[in-house]
C-alpha cells in the first residue's frame, strides 16, 4: 500500500494536464493499495477523475 498525492499520479502519466488542475486538487492524497510501481494509465485516468468528482462535490454553486 503506498499513499500518494494526485499530483504525483498526474505527473507521471498525464504531465500535459498538470495546468488543469488547482493546488487543492493535486494536494489531495491517494491511496494505491499496489503502489504506484504497478499502476497503469487506464487506472491512472480513472482515479485523477474519481478524484475531482470528489473535490467537486464538497464545493457549493451559488
């Protein structure tokens, strides 16, 4: 298991999406239960847009 934040998750994989992203985003942290060794890009993508679902939840539209 090896705990991580986003940020290193989208810099190894989709480094071209990093100006996408705001400091909170990419400050959250991931828990990989293979560790990043083992991680591949389709599983990647899926927790970067699990993750800004999550963000986006918490934030209220006025």
């Amino acid at each position: 298991m090896e705990t991580v934040k986003l940020a290193q998750i989208v810099m190894k994989w989709f480094p071209d999406m990093l100006p996408f992203f705001n400091e909170k985003e990419l400050d959250s942290m991931i828990i990989l239960r293979d560790g990043m060794s083992l991680l591949k890009p389709n599983d990647a993508m899926e927790i970067i847009q699990f993750s800004i679902c999550e963000l986006q939840d918490t934030n209220l539209l006025h």
